[in-house]
C-alpha cells in the first residue's frame, strides 16, 4: 500500500477510535458530586481528560492500523 494511502487510513482509524474513546471516564457534575457551576451545561464534563484520551487513541490506532495494513498485504 502506498505511503499516502497508510497515512489516511491511519487518519480514519484515529478519528474512529477517538470517538469510540471519548465517552469512557466522563461524568457530570451531579454524577460527580460536585455543584453545577453558574451558566455551564448540566451535561458537560467535570473532568475531560482529553490529553490522556488522546494519548490512548494513538496507542489503540497504531496496532489497529498495523493489523489492517498487514491483512491488506497478505490478502493481495
């Protein structure tokens, strides 16, 4: 597969995995135990942790990219 090609399919996987990453490990504030702050959402996340989740969807994409590059060969 071309060089392009990996890169764009890696890209997806990413952005895949990033949004099947997202929702785990967030809560609310009531669910948190904490006040609502003044004018913020009752749905929005106390703690978002988005550089961790970053972190695990590059570690996840990596040998999910790898494995679909590897069936992509061997199948051709």
């Amino acid at each position: 597969m071309p060089i392009g090609s990996a890169i764009a399919l890696f890209f997806i996987v990413w952005w895949l995995m990033l949004f099947i990453i997202l929702p785990i490990g967030v809560r609310n504030p009531d669910e948190a135990g904490e006040a609502l702050p003044e004018g913020s959402d009752p749905g929005a996340p106390v703690k978002p942790m988005m550089w961790r989740k970053v972190l695990i969807t590059t570690a996840v994409s990596v040998p999910v990219t790898g494995l679909a590059l590897f069936l992509w060969d061997f199948v051709n």
